[in-house]
C-alpha cells in the first residue's frame, strides 16, 4: 500500500490535484483502498486536456453552415406512405432490427436512487420506463411474428441494479436470451477551475461519459457477435415513453434511400430558441448550436416554405449495423457542460448545489454523422414521438409524459 500511496501522490502532485488525499488519514484501511485504486485508474492526462481544450473557440465558420434536407414523415401521401411501411415490415418480419436503450442515468430527479428506467409512472397497473419500452418489443412480436434483440446500455453503477430489476419483473415477459445488457465508462467532475471533486471523502465524483460512448460500450462489451443478422440498429433513451423504437416507416425510409444513418427530429416551436439543430457542417450531415447561425438563417426557409433550420435532436438514431460497427473506431470529441453537482467541500463537508458549479464531458452520437456519406432526417409531431421525462418539475415530467401517452393511445384506437 505504502507503494501505492507513493504513486498516488506522484500523480496528484503532476496535475495539481492534491486535495484528492486531504482527508486520507481519517479513512480506514478498506476507504483508503477504494481510493488509492480509483486514482490510479483515472486518466488526470485526459482530465487535463479536455478542461483545456474545452475552452478553445468552436464557433463554427457561417460559409460551412448549409441546411439539411429533412422529410416530414406525416406529411406523406398514403401511396408513398404504404410503401415505405412495407419496406420497413419486411426488415423487422426477418428479425434484421436490433434495439439500443441508452439507460445510463440515475433516477435522482425523479426522486428515486436505482436506475432511471425503474422509474414507474402512475399507470394501472404501476408501469415503469423499461416495461413502456418493452411492450414496444412485444407489440413488435404479436404484430410481425419475431422477438428482436434488446440491448440496455447501463453504467457503472447501475448496472447491477438493472440487471437484479429485469430479474425481479421476470423480464417483463420478454425472453430472457434476447436481451444483452453492457456498461457505459463515466468520467470525473470537475469544478470551474480544473479540480476534480470528491463524492465522499474516499472517492471522486464521477459521472457518464455521455451517448456518445454507446459505440465504444457496445465494442468493450464484445457484442458485435450478436449482430450477426442484424441489418438495422434502433438507438434512442430510456426516457421518452410516445418514441416509435420500432418504427416500419422511418426504416423503410433509410432503407429506400440506402441511407447508412437516420435521424428522427422534430420542429422548434419558436425559431430562435437555444436547442441545436440539425445543419450541413462542410457538406456533412451534424448537429450545430444555433449561435453559430446568424438571424437570417435563423428565418430563412426552403423551397416548401418550411424553416432550415428549425430541426431538433430527439435521440431517436436508425444505423445501418455497417455504419454502427464502423463508429466504433472513430475517436469522438468531447463536448462540456456546465452542470450542478454536490461535492465534499475541504473541510469534508458535503455541499449542496443550488446553481451550475461544475464541468461535466460527453460524447455524443451525432459526432459520427459526418463520416457518413448517406445520410436521412424524418420529423415527426411533438405530440406522437417526443415526451421525456427529466424532473418532477418543469416542462418534461411524469405527469404530463404520460398524459402525452394516453393522449396518442386515445387517437390512434379512432
């Protein structure tokens, strides 16, 4: 241990993240363990140089910005309509369709501490997030004569957790072959100036690595094998229980165009609000904050008298299984975000945070866009495919989710 130690310190001292040790002397032999161990297995290296690099300008040049051609799914005729269903039918029919939950997060603002996907809404029944998503699957079965394949990226920390959960629901059902779980890397905290926090006095707060490591996940977890006749990947989060993950028509879409990735988004209500959008960033397909948009794009609009640039991300991915094992061997960048986060202050008291104090880093899918050449963006209506669930309180809650929900049940059983 005393060798450990020696190292440790050698390491804080380098990247000036010596407070790590401040409360060492007080922990017993097993904390002291804990965190030697998760010192060493951190990348400070890292850590450095994406607080560093994260403070470089990325606006992006106006003469690279062009806007993307998008597709109203809903606005189609029924003869064309007909026919991209049929496509899509007969990709889920042959069970070449597999499934991706990103169910990474914690459950934290939605006032319980497992797996964010354990939630469960005020349905009767009780039904929580998971069990939304997997009548999905098994409406897939009843309808098309196939159980596809799940995959629920995890994390770290609720990994277990999940798995007991499925256990405990019986797999709601499912088959139990079916369904591959695997865990998502996290990364530490860092406050404003570069130090990583602590989450107790014997280890440091760490969060996921964002979306974007689904790709890397999926590798670490040796899974490509499962995919063998898999053609098509569903990706989208755990929490928007109106999202169509098993959708004939937006498959049927990518599959006329032969597209390698497809993208789901719907439109902004007002122009010039903060959400990204989806843009031509050098020709290649992306996702851009609207700042770097002066206002005249903001307004202008297309041949259609639709907006350019008024397309939103909805975390709702179709990939070609090509393109997802590809995306695997790209490097992503890390995008930061400033976020709130409770510490252990230096004299070890817990401090709550009340407003944004810290850096978090991510990846994000939509980064592998531009290595795509074939490339389809469908919107879809708000109130069909876009309801998640982030707090209690706000625009995004349970409540008003699942109002959205029964709202859509009502319509389509007219």
């Amino acid at each position: 241990m005393d060798k450990k130690l020696e190292e440790v310190k050698l390491i804080l001292a380098k990247y000036k993240q010596e407070h790590l040790l401040d409360f060492y002397e007080e922990l017993n032999n097993e904390e002291k363990e804990v965190l030697v161990n998760q010192i060493l297995n951190t990348d400070f290296e890292q850590m450095k140089r994406l607080y560093d690099n994260s403070f470089k300008d990325d606006t992006i040049e106006i003469s690279s910005i062009s806007p993307i051609d998008y597709i109203a799914g809903f606005d189609l005729d029924e003869i064309k309509k007909h026919f991209y269903i049929s496509l899509g039918e007969m990709v889920i029919k042959k069970g070449e369709l597999a499934v991706i939950t990103l169910a990474g997060g914690q459950g934290t603002r939605l006032g319980i501490k497992g797996p964010k996907g354990c939630y469960e809404l005020d349905t009767t029944p009780k039904k929580s997030l998971f069990e939304f998503l997997c009548d999905k699957l098994k409406n897939a079965k009843e309808k098309y004569g196939v159980y596809l394949n799940w995959y629920i990226m995890t994390n770290i920390d609720n990994d277990n957790q999940t798995k007991n959960y499925f256990e405990e629901k019986n797999y709601f059902g499912y088959p139990k072959e079916k369904i591959y779980f695997f865990k998502q890397n996290k990364l530490p905290i860092l406050d404003v100036e570069g130090k990583v926090f602590l989450n107790s006095i014997y280890s440091i707060k760490e969060s996921s690595n964002g979306n974007g490591d689904v790709f890397n996940a999926f590798k670490k977890a040796e899974l490509s094998n499962t995919l063998e006749h898999i053609k098509y990947i569903s990706i989208s989060g755990v929490d928007n229980i109106l999202l169509e993950t098993i959708d004939p028509l937006f498959i049927g879409i990518a599959e006329y165009n032969k597209s390698q990735v497809a993208s789901k988004s719907i439109a902004k209500e007002n122009v010039v609000d903060t959400g990204w959008v989806f843009a031509n960033v050098d020709g290649r397909p992306n996702i851009i904050d609207p700042n770097n948009l002066t206002e005249e794009m903001k307004y202008s609009k297309n041949n259609d008298e639709k907006y350019n640039y008024n397309q939103i991300n909805i975390l709702a991915h179709l990939f070609t299984k090509e393109a997802f094992l590809d995306s695997m061997d790209y490097d992503l960048p890390y995008h930061r975000a400033y976020k709130k986060n409770d510490y252990i202050n230096d004299e070890g008291m817990k401090v709550v945070a009340e407003t944004p104090n810290s850096f978090k880093f991510e990846k994000f899918i939509f980064d592998v866009f531009k290595n795509y050449d074939k490339f389809t963006l469908m919107e879809v209506k708000k109130e069909d495919e876009f309801a998640p669930i982030k707090a209690f309180t706000g625009t995004a809650t349970p409540e008003i989710a699942l109002e959205m929900y029964l709202d859509k049940m009502k319509r389509m059983k007219k």
